[in-house]
C-alpha cells in the first residue's frame, strides 16, 4: 500500500489480490445497492438513477455504531467496464476521488482502491491529520477482504 498524507488529506492505496475475473470484481463493486450482501456494515442507497451509471450519486454508510458512523455521497465520473471506475466524494465529511482499478492476469485479478480525499468540516480535518492514512488503510483492508472472500466464494 501506497500512503501520503498532507496536512488535512490523504492520497492511498489499498489493494489485494482475488482468485476470480476481474468482470466478476467489478460487477460486484459496481453493484453498489448489494454491498451489504458481502459486507454488511457498509450500506448504499441510489440516490438519482435506478442503476449505476455515469452521473449516479451513491449515498454511502459506513458503520454499525452512530457515533463513529461515516456517511458521504460519492457520483459516479467514469465506468470502463472491467478495469476502472472513477467516483468523486460530492458531500459529507471528505470530498475528493476515489478510483477502483481492476486487472486480471492468469486467472487472478488484482483489485485496487486509489482514494483522494481531504476533510470537509473540522472533525474529519482533525482525524486526517492525526489517522488519516492509517485509518483509511485499517477500513479498506476489511473491505477488501469481504470482496475477496465473497468473490472467492461465488466463482
């Protein structure tokens, strides 16, 4: 993992490697409204389209507990279907880019998260200069490894 952190925003990294295509990633990443079946702490809603398109704004929860709960809207900039998908937080605590990067290579594909993002209000500011990185990478290595595990286990 690739990690910089400046001031009140961090530019990482995370990826992990799937024993699956990589159509089978990035359909269930694109999948946005049926993430909770593979991780079910991180629910999204549709908020201006009935599929996941370019222009679809993703209201994103993540989190059981309401106190540390994060919650953000990501649109969707850009889909090339199987290998990249290009969103920009438009509101809540972080705004930025984020971009799924998928490739396969002999059978395995390895699947990547680049995220952009600075603090939007003071708490997130505060959290980025003292964890930002680091709580990004812990939060993205989870969720990496419910994508494996669900992809692994539906091929």
């Amino acid at each position: 993992m690739a990690i910089g952190v400046k001031m009140s925003s961090i530019d990482c990294i995370d990826e992990i490697e799937i024993d699956t295509t990589a159509e089978k990633v990035f359909e269930t990443v694109k999948d946005y409204p049926s993430w909770t079946r593979w991780n079910p702490a991180y629910k999204c809603q549709l908020l201006n389209t009935q599929d996941v398109v370019v222009g679809s704004e993703i209201r994103h929860q993540y989190g059981d507990n309401p106190l540390l709960r994060s919650e953000f809207v990501r649109r969707i900039d850009k889909i090339e279907s199987p290998s990249k998908l290009e969103e920009s937080y438009i509101s809540g605590p972080i705004i930025g880019k984020g971009t799924w990067h998928i490739k396969e290579s002999n059978g395995r594909t390895t699947v990547a998260f680049h995220c952009q993002v600075k603090g939007n209000n003071a708490l997130s500011k505060l959290v980025f200069k003292l964890t930002g990185a680091r709580t990004h990478k812990s939060v993205y290595a989870g969720i990496l490894r419910k994508l494996k595990d669900f992809c692994e286990q539906q091929a």
